[in-house]
C-alpha cells in the first residue's frame, strides 16, 4: 500500500483517487478551498440553483467506467443522466433558425438543409465524414492513451483538408474550413462556435477541431438532473466510499523531493506531508513549471438569472445565440427543465455563458474582469443579445448575479479554463503529460492530458492512476 497525495479536489483529481483507492493505496486528496468540484461549480440563492462551469456532459461512458471500475453502484444508479434533445438552438443574426436534434448526422443535415437550404445539409455531412477521420486517427493518442514519449507526430495536423482549387493550399485553420469548404457565413458561424466555447479562436485554431463538433453530434449531449454539480458530488461520494481522505482549506505550495523523486508536499500553512506518489490535479506553478495550458488564454463570463414566469413549451435546453461583434460572438443559453433548480412553479432558472479573454493568472491589465462596473456593464450586453432566445426576458428578472474569470481564478487558482488537447499547431495545443519528468509526481485533471471538458478531466484521472498502478508499461484502456 503506497502513500498517495493528491493535489486539489477538481474532477480529475478525483477520478485518480477513486481508483487509486480502489487499487489498494491510500490516498488523501489536499484541497485549497472549501468544497470539491473544481471548475464544476453551483451558485444557489432564494431557492434557485446555477451550473456555473459545465452545463452538459459528452461522453458519459467514461464516467460510466468510473463508477464501474470502483464500485457495484452504476452511474445512473448515483444520478439521472438524461440526453438533451434536441442539442441546440442556432439563432443567426439575419433572423435564421436552426434546430438540431441530439446525436443524429441525418436529422442535423436534414435541419440545416431545411433552414439554409443551398445544399448547405450536404456540404456540413461531407465536412463530418473528414471530422470523423480526424477522430479515428486521434481519439486513442489524443483522449485513451497517455501521450508518447515522442509526441512530435501529434503536432501535425491530421485533418483531411479539401482542396478548393488547383493552386489553392489546403484550409489550416477551423474558420478557412468555415470559408472554403462550408461556403455559408451561418454554417461557417455554426463551425466557429464549437471552438469558441471551450475558448479557442477559430481563426487560429488548426483545422484538426472539427473534432469538437463531430464528437458532439456523434455522441450526444447529456444534463444530470438536479444540475451537473450533482456529478461532482456523486464522484465525491465514490471517493468516500472507497476510504479516500479530504482535506479542505489546505492550499498546497510546492512538492517536495528527496533523491529525485517526489517525496510530499509542502502547505501554505508551513507544514509538510510525506507521500511516496503524488498527483497534481490543480495548475501549481512549482509542480508543473513551464507547463503548457492548452493554447487559450480564455475564461467563462456567466450571468445567472431568476425569473418569474414559467418556462415557454417551445423553450430547448441550449440556445445558442450568434453574434457579429469581435468580443462577443456568441452567448450560450441554459434552459434546463428541472424543477430541481426552482423554488416552484411560476419561476424559471437561465444561465448565459460567454467565453472572454484573460490575461495571466491575476487576470490584469486590460481584461480585469474583477472590476465590478466593466463586469456589470458587460452582463447587460450578455442579456440584451440573450432576449432573442428568451421571450419577455427584460421582465421577467427577479435579481442576476455576475460571474467571471476572477471568480474562477478564486475558485480554482487560475481564471483560465483549459481547452481538449488537439492534434496540430506543431505541438501548442498538447497540455502537460500524466507522466511528470519528475519521478513519483503524475498529473490530472483538465491542465494535463487529455485537457479540459469533463470527459476529458475523467480521462486524465484514469490515465494517471493507470501509470501508477500498472507501471510506464500501461498504455491506456483497451
């Protein structure tokens, strides 16, 4: 039985330490706030409740592997998972609507189709069929597998690029895809809000992100009832359950190593824990030093809203709302039919979320989210562009509260939040490896591979415990 020290209490963190748990260690996770959760967070007030991280989950089946692999309760035995359909609502700014049913290529082409017309259906399943050979060449090294000890090959892109002329090179970036090969400024709108919402730039990004909606349309949206926070805690309570330790309001400052090797850990507090493994599920600077935070510099901008009023019969889960403004391209809407997060009847819970830019980890300079009147005056904006998506919205609102990138910073210890690991951009997009240079120290969580969203958080936590368990022979699940 080793002695295992875990760094911070975010979804990865606790993946590892489920499975550490379960494979005979003992593990006790140091956490430098209050709760667990991480970046999942709730905002709860007069009797309503927000997600103020994730609003919907992909790929459950790696939670479902969590639960499975530590324990005889099945996920869907801890919380309701329920598949949102359909997956979203486009709004475009020249009035067009478009509403794209849950997991389905044919229904989405047929929808687009219907809305654009122009052939525009056909162009965007030809655009899946080169997404899915992205997928299929990357989804072990990029998402099953921890990364090579030569991932030069992985800074290529992968995606099969259609050549639109002769002497023409082919598109290199998600917003040349959006140009030449969707040839509709409202597809190519619909491309770019895939990578905008994990806050990357479309007109940077490498073409290999076609990944991000391929992986949506392919497998799905789901919501867990009572809120995504309640798979934090259900994850939480595995952790419990398989004897793992907390310890809350421990913030951690460094990692100790004797021999070089990781040894423990050092506390803010001024004492030590000794450990013969540690795992790093937060972005310590001293752990991760010249670590690599997934190619964007972007945080969530969040404007929770109590409204009097029921919820509209035509109302969707997600409404996404286009935009021609430079900072403000799009507003994600979050209408959940949960009654969970109501006090009762006559009353309606909306979050709108926007992904802005941040500078470092104070969030300084020009893009100090911190300052209460910029904040303020940038949620009217937020709300203003949300009333095509919400009738009557303006009247409706009982009170809102602002959340931004310092809150996050607050909350996690970084305002930033990190994006999927993607293949391409020579390298820049691949966060920091499971296996630390320094021996006895493994990372997890969304600032390590496979980078961030909630599956990949899950994966991380399943790919570090793997190599502490089985060794630098393990190569990922099978």
């Amino acid at each position: 039985m080793a002695r295992i020290a875990v760094i911070g209490a975010g979804m990865g963190a606790m993946a590892a330490a489920a499975r550490l748990a379960v494979a005979g260690h003992r593990v006790t996770v140091y956490e430098r706030t209050e709760t667990h959760g991480g970046a999942v967070g709730r905002f709860a007030r007069d009797g309503f409740a927000f997600d103020t991280g994730p609003g919907l989950l992909q790929l459950p089946a790696v939670y479902r592997d969590l639960f499975v692999k530590t324990g005889r309760e099945p996920l869907e035995q801890c919380v309701e998972l329920v598949q949102v359909d359909p997956a979203a609502r486009h709004l475009f700014d020249d009035g067009t609507r478009v509403l794209l049913p849950n997991a389905s290529r044919a229904g989405a082409m047929a929808a687009l189709e219907a809305a654009l017309g122009g052939g525009a259906g056909a162009r965007w399943g030809a655009f899946l069929d080169r997404a899915r050979e992205t997928w299929d060449s990357t989804r072990r090294p990029l998402l099953e597998e921890p990364l090579p000890a030569d991932p030069d090959p992985l800074g290529l892109d992968p995606y099969p690029a259609l050549r639109t002329g002769l002497l023409r090179r082919s598109a290199t970036t998600l917003a040349e895809i959006g140009s030449r090969e969707l040839r509709d400024p409202r597809l190519a709108a619909l491309l770019a809000s895939y990578a905008v919402s994990y806050g990357f730039d479309p007109l940077t990004v490498p073409a290999s992100a076609a990944v991000l909606p391929y992986m949506e349309q392919t497998f799905g949206n789901w919501y867990v009832r009572g809120g995504m926070r309640a798979l934090a805690d259900a994850v939480y309570e595995r952790c419990l359950a398989r004897k793992v330790e907390f310890v809350f309001s421990a913030e951690v400052t460094d990692v100790r190593e004797k021999d070089g090797r990781a040894c423990g850990l050092e506390l803010a507090d001024g004492s030590g824990v000794d450990a013969d493994h540690v795992v790093a599920g937060a972005p310590l600077p001293s752990a991760h030093g010249p670590h690599r935070e997934s190619g964007t510099r972007s945080g969530r901008f969040v404007v929770c809203l109590a409204l009097r009023g029921d919820r509209d019969t035509d109302a969707v889960h997600r409404t996404v709302v286009h935009r021609a403004e430079r900072d403000l391209p799009m507003v994600t809407v979050g209408r959940p039919d949960d009654p969970a997060l109501v006090p009762g009847p006559g009353h309606e819970a909306v979050t709108l979320t926007v992904t802005v830019p941040v500078t470092g980890q104070d969030v300084g300079g020009s893009e100090n989210w911190a300052t209460g009147d910029r904040a303020e005056a940038f949620a009217d904006r937020v709300v203003a562009a949300a009333e095509s998506a919400v009738r009557g919205l303006r009247e409706r609102v009982l009170w809102r509260e602002v959340r931004t990138p310092a809150d996050t910073l607050r909350e996690t210890g970084s305002p930033q939040v990190p994006g999927p690991a993607l293949a391409g951009a020579r390298g820049q997009l691949l966060p920091a490896p499971n296996r630390s240079p320094l021996p006895g120290l493994s990372f997890a969580g969304g600032w390590s591979h496979p980078g961030g969203g909630l599956a990949h958080a899950g994966m991380s936590g399943a790919l570090a415990a793997g190599l502490i368990v089985e060794g630098e022979g393990f190569r990922g699940s099978r």
